[in-house]
C-alpha cells in the first residue's frame, strides 16, 4: 500500500514552522492562570531563550539558503523565502503575546504578590540617591561609552549582548561634532538590582533593571554632550559552527576558532526598544546588514531571559510549584551493594520521579570497587559541577581504565566540553571526541568487574544525559542491568566508537547509523502486515520530534492498513495526522508541563508478544542516520508493565496534553466533564512524593 500521490508540502508540516509551534504552547504555560506566577514567569523566559536559539540556528540557516534562491530545508520543497515569510508574521505574534502577558499580567500580578519592579518614574528620591550612587561606584568604572568616526567606527557587538544607542548633540573635547555614541552593558553585571530592604516596602522584593539605570545617568558617560536619547538593542547572529571534517586535522582547535567566530556571526535578528526614532532603527539595521523584517521592536527588556533569576525568589512557596521527594526504586532500596542488587534484576529509573541517584552512586561505586578494572562511558552535557565527572577522575586516578567519548559538539556546550576532556585528561583518562559528522549521542556506561576470577559486565543505558541538575526537570528512562548479552553489546559499541570498527552480531542494541532507521520500518512494516492479516496491530511512540520522511511514510501505511498508531511528539512533528485517506488511524500529542518530557519509548504489539523499547534517539533524519545513538529492549514483564503503564498514563492526559490537527495547529485538550488526568502529577503520586 503506498501513500497518496500528495504535494509535499500537503504530506509534510514544515520543520521550521513545527517547532515554533511548539514555542507557542511553551507560552501558553506562561499564560496558564493555574500555573504559579513564577513558574509562569519561568516559561516566558523559556519562550526567550528558544526564540534565541531558533534565530541562532534555524533561521539563520533559512537566510543562508534565501540569499542563494534555494528551497527551505525538509521534504515539503517549499521556497526558503516563503517559510521565512510565514514563519516571520508567526514570530511577530509570539513577541507581541510575550511582551503584553508581561507588562499587563505578570508585572501587575507580581506586583501585588510583593516582587515589584520599578520603573525610573516610581523611584523614590532615597531610592534614586542610592541607584545614582551604585551606578557611580558599581556601574560606571566597567562602562566603555563610544563615540564613532572615521577612526573609530562602530564596534563588534557580540552575540546577544545588551547595548544602547544614544542620540548625542554638541561637541566633544576636540571641537568635533558627535551625533551618535554607544554604551554596551558589561556581561559582568546583573541585569536585574534589587534594593536593599531599608528601601524596599515591608515584605517586598523591590527591584530595577540595569538598563533604567544606565539609561537613567547615561548623559554622565558623554560629559559636555547633550544626550537627547538611549535606546537598548539586541542583535542575535548566525551560532552554526562549521567544521570540514576532511580539512581538519585538530578538532579542539578548529572548535575553539569556530566558538570565537560564532560570537561574531551575522546577525540576524535585531531587537530595540520600542520609543527608538526611525532614523536610530535605520542606522542599526544598515550597519548590521538587516531588512526591516529583521527588526522586532518590543516593549520591555529586549532580552526577556533577564528575567530567570526572579524565578530563583524562594520565600514565595505559594508562587512556586510545590516541592517534591524523589523517589527510589524497591529493588534498590536494600544494604546490599548496587553490583548485588543488579546480579538479580534489572532496575528502571524513571526521572525525575525517581532520584538519580542511584546512577550517580553506581558510577561512584565502579570508582571505588577494588574489583572494578574499567569504567567507559559517553558524556553530551553534564553540567558545570558533575559528580559523575568528578567520580570518573578519582577512578583514573585509582589507576583504573577510564575511557570517556566526549561530544565536543554538543550545541551550546562546545567551550564546556573542551574544558571537561581536559580535566579527565589530566586525571589519566583515555578521552576520546565524537566522530565529526555524526555526532555521539548516546547515553550509556560500561562497568567491567572481576568476580571469582571471572570477568563480568553491568551497564548503564538512558535516554536522558549525564546530567545531575537537569534530571530533576527533565522526564527519562535510565537502566541497570547486569544482562550478559546487553553487556556484551554494549562492549561492542564501545569498541565501535573508539576504534571506528564495525560493532557486529549485536544481540539486544539497536544503534544509529547502522541498524536503527531499518530497525524501526521493519517493525513499522511488520504492524502493518498484522493488520493486513486482520490481526490486532498498534504502535505507541514517545519521542522529542518526529521529522524522517520515510518514518513519516511508514504510519501513513500502517494507517491506511489499520494500524491504531498513537505518537506522543513534544516539539517537532512532520507528520499530518487525522487526514482522511492519509493518516486517519495517528493521533498526536504534545506533553508539556511542569518538566520537559524528553525520554523515548518505542512500543509495537508485535501480534501480543509486545515489544518496548527506550533510545537515546528521536525519529528525526539527524538521529537515524546521522548520529551514533542508542536504543536497548526493556524485557523483563514487570518493567514492561511499568512502561506501558506509563505510556497509557500519557495518552489519557486531558489537563496538559496538545493535539496535533492535520493544518499543523494546536489545540489543548480540557478535562470537560471528564476527570482531570495530569501525566506528571499522577507519576509524581506514583514514584514519589509532593508536598
């Protein structure tokens, strides 16, 4: 059965569009009335710093291919320019929604729950008095006002830096006319003050942007110049790192070039203070070379990701989601030790609910075991102070054999990662980067341990990173196992990704860009053959995003054979689900909540011999065939109910779940007369505890 003789663009919903989608229904936490104030305030700033990095990243490759007349990106073979022309009018009413929910709901409600910020006109003359004197002696001696002519033009501005433009009349110290002059607030500073309690009301948090203050005394910096305006900008420039993998024979240099090249990318995007004059705005957009459609004029911090550290204010529980205990497992809830423990069973973690823990203890253990010989392991992000990392380098130290497979491509984790392989060097581990090209994206330890004389294998395997601090708001699967054939397997790819050698006779792992994309049409395929049989066929799938083509084709098949496919996509999703003919038997969610859904579940019925399956990859084209990747079977029956479980638990959300309409909309599921079933807040009953 083939799928319909479509246009693409009528078979697929653009990337692009798709994931600004996706930012769209972040927002609407922000606007949610029954989220916590702070954790709305939380979400806006969240919807900043995407934005942030689909200019950084996606539009920027968008222009690149309209400078040169090509198609956007993806199967629809749309014309770049006319993505970009949706996806513009989009974005303006993105940034409009953003800056009326903050200035006419979250100020004024804020406000009245004690976090006040003040604006230049409500300052009292004490408060002025104090402001004036911490712009003096905290602001002004790292300030660089400028002034441009021939010798000295227009400065570098960096990438999502805070600058102002200041309108200037009269002459400076050497009889010369100045116009124009600039002020870039130092990334030492922070961008939000508060005053201190003798000046704030009782039981308030009272507060001033850095922006009205160096707006406020910025005619101080230009001494015998008349200020006539100060105007905050933002420009975000073009993040994509380039690095030719036949050309390069030192991949931590070219990186560490690249990182300094990106700060100073071109720009893409420019964003001013609303009040800025015309002639400001033209004068900004021709010297960064940027079209007036490049320019989004905003009412309010131009940088809304200022914001975030108001969200850390603790002394408002009522503002906050409620805390919670983490819970742990019952298989590891024992004094025996973790290697004990997993001779017996295999053990599911499900995070947050369940602490991690238990994988940083399992890690700490290997270091520390007399009987533990070598330690490997993959590391995409880890945070800044990882306990696993430290852990690794007091193994290397003991003198065990510790290998780590660094990606020093993680997206924004670049300089990060670079300075992480060094530290693990210097401890004696053997770092190994990721290849250039296919990025290694799996998440998976191997520990090897001397037992009796005999040599034995535990794993790791997760969907999530390495990452202790993200674990507590992000959803993933990570699994304990001492299975001989996983460890094997596991062993294998290891080998693979330090040697480049094939890993072959895999008998569990699944792995990306070898059996994985074949892996998952073949059982696609098979569903769909059960149901051309009149057997009973379903597929669940939980992913991030969903965007390979010939994936997408395969349910529009098994669909039209009758397969129940029920797809559970957080961001990007290319198919249309729900068109007549097409896709009628798909339905698509989007989770969004209180933690970012990001663990992966493959399940197929597999004619009631069920299949589960957790990966480290999405169904994007990127993770299937482009990166190395993981994805391991979880088969043992009560952890197979544990998943399906959870599974069933996300598909009868009607609180926080979005579904997908065959346009590419949205529309957010209401309880009705029907129970309220929230996912996370049933898990957080179910494995841990809230209070």
């Amino acid at each position: 059965m083939d799928v319909p003789s479509l246009p693409p663009a009528d078979l697929y919903i653009n990337r692009e569009l798709s994931m600004l989608e996706f930012n769209k229904r972040v927002l609407a936490l922000a606007q949610d009335p029954e989220v916590p104030l702070l954790e709305r305030l939380r979400f806006l700033c969240i919807t900043s710093t995407n934005l942030d990095e689909f200019f950084e990243i996606r539009v920027a490759a968008l222009k690149q291919r309209m400078e040169i007349g090509a198609l956007a990106q993806g199967p629809e073979k749309l014309p770049a320019s006319q993505v970009f022309d949706v996806l513009r009018t989009r974005m303006m009413s993105v940034v409009e929604q953003q800056y009326r929910l903050l200035n006419d709901v979250m100020f004024p409600e804020l406000w009245s729950a004690g976090v006040r910020f003040l604006r230049s006109e409500e300052w009292t003359d004490e408060q002025s008095a104090w402001l004036k004197d911490y712009f003096r002696n905290q602001v002004v001696p790292v300030l660089t006002p400028l002034t441009f002519d021939p010798s000295r033009p227009f400065p570098r501005v960096l990438n999502k830096s805070l600058n102002f433009i200041v309108r200037l009349r009269g002459r400076d110290a050497y009889g010369r006319r100045r116009h124009r002059g600039m002020v870039q607030a130092p990334r030492s500073l922070p961008r939000i003050i508060e005053l201190p309690d003798h000046l704030s009301s009782p039981g308030c948090h009272d507060l001033v942007f850095l922006s009205s203050v160096i707006r406020m005394h910025v005619d101080e910096l230009f001494p015998g110049l008349k200020v006539e305006g100060c105007y905050q900008f933002r420009v975000t420039r073009n993040s994509n790192l380039y690095v030719d993998e036949e050309e390069v024979d030192d991949l931590v240099r070219a990186l560490e070039g690249e990182l300094e090249a990106s700060r100073y990318g071109a720009a893409v995007r420019i964003e001013v203070g609303h009040e800025c004059p015309e002639d400001l705005q033209e004068f900004l957009l021709d010297h960064f070379g940027l079209q007036e459609h490049d320019m989004y004029l905003v009412e309010g911090p131009v940088n809304l990701n200022r914001l975030a550290t108001v969200c850390e204010i603790d002394d408002y529980p009522e503002l906050l989601y409620p805390p919670f205990t983490q819970g742990t497992p019952e298989q590891l809830m024992t004094d025996d030790d973790v290697f004990s423990i997993l001779k017996k069973k295999n053990v599911l973690l499900f995070h947050p609910y369940h602490s991690f823990s238990p994988v940083i203890d399992f890690i700490k253990a290997a270091s520390s075991d007399a009987n533990v010989l070598a330690i490997k392991i993959t590391l995409y992000r880890t945070g800044a102070k990882s306990p696993i990392v430290d852990h690794l380098v007091n193994a290397a130290r003991a003198g065990k054999e510790v290998t780590v497979i660094i990606e020093l491509m993680a997206r924004f984790d670049e300089a990060a990662n670079i300075s992480l392989a060094n530290r693990l060097q210097e401890a004696g581990a053997h770092v190994v980067y990721g290849l250039v090209g296919y990025k290694t994206h799996a998440k998976m330890t191997l520990v090897v341990r001397r037992e009796h004389g005999t040599l034995h294998r535990y794993v790791h395997l997760g969907t999530g990173n390495y990452h202790h601090s993200t674990s507590r708001i992000y959803t993933d699967y990570g699994y304990l196992s001492s299975d001989e054939e996983l460890g094997e397997d596991v062993h294998k790819i290891f080998m693979q990704l330090t040697s480049l050698t094939e890993a072959r006779d895999l008998k569990q792992m699944l792995t990306s860009p070898f059996n994985l994309f074949d892996a998952v049409i073949a059982k696609i395929h098979r569903e769909t053959e059960h149901a051309k049989a009149g057997r009973e066929a379903r597929i669940i799938a939980k992913v991030n995003s969903l965007n390979e083509p010939d994936v997408v084709n395969a349910l529009y098949e098994a669909s039209q054979a009758g397969v129940k496919v029920d797809l559970i996509v957080r961001g990007i999703c290319s198919l249309r689900p729900g068109v007549l003919g097409l896709s009628d038997n798909i339905s698509v969610r989007s989770i969004l909540g209180r933690f970012l859904e990001h663990s992966r579940i493959y399940y197929f019925l597999n004619d009631g011999d069920e299949e589960f399956y957790c990966a480290s990859a999405d169904w994007m084209e990127r993770n299937l065939k482009r990166r190395n990747e993981t994805c391991f079977p979880v088969r043992q029956k009560s952890l197979k109910r544990q998943l399906k479980r959870d599974l069933d638990l996300y598909l009868d959300d009607n609180t926080y779940a979005w579904i997908l309409h065959g346009d590419g909309s949205y529309e957010r599921l209401e309880p009705g007369q029907s129970e309220p079933v929230n996912a996370q807040t049933e898990f957080l009953s179910l494995m841990g505890s809230s209070s």
